[in-house]
C-alpha cells in the first residue's frame, strides 16, 4: 500500500537521503526545507531520479513558527492524509544562536517547531489508517530549563541542542498517551553520521549516513517501530531514554510551559 509521507528538513542528509528511497517505492512524499531555490532543486532531482512525480515541498524556517504555522496550513490544504510524519528537522552549529522570537534558536527549530507542526496538522494523521511520527532524537540529552524555554535565559550550543532533543523526547512520551491511535517514537539515529550538520558542527564523522536512513525508513515503513519508546540506534535497539522522559511531573511541566509559549490553549 502507498501511504502519504511528510519528511521536514529534508533537502539534504539522511532527510533527503529517506525521502529518495520512499519515493522509489512509489509513495506520495512530501518534502520540507527552508531555501526556495534548494527546495525547488530537491523535488525535481527526487521525481527524475524515482520516476514518481508524486513529490511535492513546503517551505518554512523552522526558526520562525509564524512560518511553521503557515506552512502546516499549506500542509492541510494540500495533503489528503499523512501516514507518517518523520520529525528531521533539526539545528545544532547556527550563525545566530537566536531565533525569530529571542528564544535559542535549537530550542525552537528541534522542539517547538515540530511541537506545533504536529498539532496542526494531527487531523491528517488521525485520517490515515495505522499513523506515526517519528521524531528525531539525539544521544545528547539533558534536563530542560523551563526558563530557557522562556526566554530568560541564555544557553550554550551544545548545551541547547541537548535540552531540546530531551524536550522532544519528553514530548514524544506525552504525545503517545494523548494520541494512543498513532505510533510515536523518538530514535537517536546514530552519533555522527556523515552529514552537513555533523560536518559543521565537528568536522568529522563517525558513521555512513546510511545507518541513520536505514533506521527511519525502518521506524517509519516497517512493524519495527514500538509507541511511546526511545531507539538508540547507537546500541541498535531500544533503551532508556534520559531520566526526565520518564518523570511525569516534568513532563507536565514541559507542556504547560510549551503551550503558554505556543499560545495554545491548555490541553
């Protein structure tokens, strides 16, 4: 069966990389980036290279969630269902470390973005039958500073990077209690990996790219994936995510905190 796939941040790494192999197998897939020109160039390069003209792109920085919000929209408008929602988008190296609404810009792009993407457009998931999302974790976790989620406090690169893969994490878990008729699971995709963004970060890599495809196209396309849970690919199976995933009192902080930053109504 066809399904109907979203990939955000793929219009290069192992986004890109994903969305290239679903499309080859003849499945609608919509791709997501934030520069017009590169978006344009991914989509026509996946339809020739997967003779699929199944391909569409939506376009938004995920540093500014007026944009986000627009674009799920767009989404609604031109997707009739989503089958599986695959959360790449991330941020870690920046020019700027602020992102449109004075927060850190990775709390924003790796967390809030997704967060409200998500919810805008879970009517289209709850349309398909067997739905999921898989969210894009990390290795590097650590507990949240729901002051930072604020504003009203400055945080180090890696120090961001890891507070919002925790935050999604925590996310995740929550999102999975709520939506108990969609599979959500947050995967470290592998430390890394021979990407742009590892390339900038730190100059090198430790793994193929392919070891993270591989993994996504598993959790999104096969009965590998398991709701409410943390993959490490790093170990090659499931584990334990950081400590705070599993405290229910943080993360009902963590929401409330979300949502009166996102400006949605308490749940």
């Amino acid at each position: 069966m066809k399904k109907h796939i979203l990939i955000t941040g793929s219009t290069d790494g192992i986004g890109k990389l994903l969305a290239l192999r679903l499309a080859k197998e003849g499945h609608f897939v919509a791709v997501h980036g934030r520069n017009q020109a590169k978006l344009a160039s991914t989509v026509k390069e996946i339809k020739e290279q997967s003779d699929n003209g199944k391909i569409i792109g939506f376009l938004a920085d995920f540093s500014d969630l007026e944009e986000v919000r627009k674009m799920a929209k767009e989404v609604s408008d031109e997707m009739p269902k989503i089958d599986v929602l695959v959360n790449n988008a991330g941020i870690l190296s920046s020019r700027t470390n602020t992102a449109s609404n004075g927060m850190d810009i990775r709390l924003v792009v790796n967390y809030l973005a997704p967060y409200a993407l998500t919810n805008a457009v879970t009517p289209l998931l709850k349309k398909a039958d067997a739905s999921r999302i898989v969210n894009l974790s990390s290795a590097a976790q650590t507990s949240v500073s729901l002051d930072a989620l604020q504003s009203n406090v400055g945080l180090g690169t890696n120090e961001a990077y890891a507070q919002s893969k925790l935050a999604l994490t925590m996310w995740s878990f929550y999102l999975a209690e709520k939506e108990p008729s969609i599979t959500i699971v947050a995967v470290n995709p592998g430390s890394l990996l021979n990407t742009k963004m590892a390339y900038e970060a730190y100059g090198q890599h430790w793994s193929p790219a392919e070891k993270g495809v591989n993994i996504l196209y598993d959790l999104s396309m096969t009965d590998k994936a398991r709701t409410k849970a943390y993959f490490d690919n790093d170990k090659g199976g499931y584990g334990d995510a950081h400590p705070d995933a599993y405290d229910k009192v943080k993360i009902r902080q963590l929401i409330a905190v979300t949502n009166e930053v996102l400006g949605n109504p308490v749940p």
